[in-house]
C-alpha cells in the first residue's frame, strides 16, 4: 500500500463529493455515498442534470479505479468518511478507528487460520470500515452480511464495499429484530453503547433490564449469538465497564451459559480522550459440541500501537497464545 495513492484518491473524493454536495444541495456524507457509486460505475448517473453530469465526467477522466489496492481505496474513503464527520450532529455518526479495525483483522486471520471458506456478519455496519478492514486481511472464500439502521451510513457500507470488490450482503434493519439469514461462522461488531429505546423488543431477549431500558451492547452481544453457529466465534469492540455495570450480572451469567470467553484485549488508554471512554476487544466462541475454554483465555493491556516495539513484543506473545489454542482446539 502506497501513502501517496491513498492521498491521491482521497484528495479526487473529497473534490467529486465537494461538486455534488454543492449542485444537490446534500451532506457531504451523503456526496461522498454518492462519490463512490459513481466511480464504482464509470459514469454518472443518468437521473441528475447535464450540468453535474458534464463535471462528473470530467472529475471520471481524472482517475482509474483499478489502479488502487483494496486497502489504499478503503483508507481513502476513511479519510473523507472522517471529514464528513466532523460536521456530523448524529452521535451514531461514528467510525472505528483504523489501527483497531485493523488489529481485529489480525485477530480473525489467526482465529481462522487454514480455513477455506467462511460467513460472517457484522451487525453493527456503520460505513463499513470494520466490516472491510476485517475482510481485506483474510485469505478465504467469504460470504458477508451487514447490517444497518442509518440510511446514509449503510449507502456509505455498500458503496465502500462495492469500491473494494468486496462482496457483502446488507441488511436495513434495526439490527435488534430477527434477520433472514442462517447463523454464520462469525460475528463481529463495533457496537454501540447505551440503552435501547425499544422496550417490546427488548422483551425478546434474555438479557432484557427488569426495570428501566436494556443495555443495547448486551442486547447485541445476545444477538450475535443468535446467529453465529455452534463452535462460531464473536468479537466485539465493549466497553472496559461492561461487566462492572448495574446489569452486569445478568450478563455474566448468560455467558457462562452460551458461550466460552477466548480473551479480553483491553485497548490503549492513548485512543480515547477519557479513561472512562476506554474500550477493549472481547473474544467468545460460542458453546457445542467438542467446544472447550482455553487453558487460559488472553487476558492483554495493550500499548500504544504508536509504539512498534511494545506492538512487536505482545503480538509475538499473542501469536504463541494463539498456536497453543489453536493446537490444543484440533
């Protein structure tokens, strides 16, 4: 991957968004959405005026799409993503950070390691970055499936991964409600922290609150569940309190019931503004049969992946945790 390739193809983004944010008065979220459909189709669509589609195929002539690597195209799209952010008022309106998303993808490769084929599902898509940053380090035959709620957010997913040549199937849904989908091999997700203001769905679930509005994160956790298969993994971006809070204890016992916890990475302090914004990457395999915990289930602080040493030396110790693992799971 080539820094100024990435650089190139953000600054023709970020100038293509500009034109159409400007001539249909829209986001620049929503030009950006609108950016990469249209470079993934080589053309204007044929529903805008003559105007905006005369300097569309103007901005075309400029660039070719196949000269970038999936990772230079998804970073690009990250950086204007972030942009459009900014000026973003909706608190969903959030993107994982790089180096995490990335991180996850080393982790699922070792998970899967030798594996030729492989479902996933990330029910929490947002723009995708996960969802893609996760998919471009494995080296398998994939089927993907998203999911949702936010209108631009998912345009912002289905063009990003259209753009990579990654195939995923997504869903528009609340994410919360069942699915027309069979369990996957692996779910993984950013998920989203707070309480979930549907209380009769909320009902469907093991982990409801008695009293008050149910945690959504717990809720996701459950329903990740629900569809990964037997012997499946899970593994989600949590908060460091998530099994210090008032309904933790539910929790706790719902896993000890449904699932295996495989390790807890707890995220450098340095990615978040207040320590009590702190998140870690919780890794399950859910219960069936021939399943058994670890030994010892990976229990890491990591540093700061600005620095490469302290990186180098606990992802020497995680590659040797996950050989043990994977040799005593065969």
């Amino acid at each position: 991957m080539k820094q100024e390739m990435v650089e190139s193809l953000y600054v023709w983004i970020d100038e293509t968004a500009t034109i159409i944010e400007m001539d249909l008065n829209v986001t620049y979220l929503e030009a950006v959405a609108e950016t990469l459909d249209t470079l993934f189709n080589g053309q204007p669509f044929e529903d805008i005026d003559d105007q905006l589609s005369t300097k569309l195929t103007n901005q075309l002539l400029k660039i070719k799409s196949d000269e970038y690597s999936k990772e230079e195209i998804r970073k690009a799209v990250q950086l204007a993503i972030l942009k459009g952010m900014k000026d973003a008022t909706q608190q969903q309106h959030l993107i994982t950070p790089d180096s995490v998303a990335m991180f996850m993808g080393y982790i699922a490769s070792k998970l899967f390691e030798g594996e030729e084929q492989l479902k996933v599902f990330d029910p929490a898509a947002g723009t995708g970055n996960l969802m893609t940053a996760v998919l471009n380090q494995l080296d398998m035959e994939i089927t993907a499936y998203g999911s949702e709620v936010d209108q631009t957010l998912i345009q912002l997913a289905l063009a990003n991964a259209n753009l990579q040549k990654n195939h995923v199937e997504f869903f528009h849904q609340d994410s919360l409600r069942p699915f027309l989908m069979e369990p996957v091999d692996f779910v993984f997700a950013d998920l989203p922290v707070g309480y979930y203001p549907d209380d009769v769905q909320a009902k469907q679930y093991q982990l409801k609150a008695e009293e008050d509005h149910s945690y959504a994160h717990h809720l996701f956790i459950e329903q990740g569940l629900n569809y990964t298969k037997d012997g499946g993994y899970l593994m989600f971006i949590v908060p460091n309190f998530l099994f210090d809070s008032d309904q933790s204890k539910a929790l706790n016992e719902f896993l000890r019931e449904e699932a295996h916890i495989v390790g807890m990475l707890q995220l450098s302090d340095s990615l978040f503004k207040d320590e009590k914004h702190g998140k870690s990457i919780l890794i399950l395999q859910k219960k069936g049969e021939g399943t058994t915990p670890p030994k010892q289930a990976l229990l890491v602080k990591l540093p700061s992946f600005k620095n490469p040493d302290a990186m180098a030396d606990i992802l020497a110790q995680m590659n040797q945790w996950f050989q043990d693992y994977k040799t005593i799971e065969k």
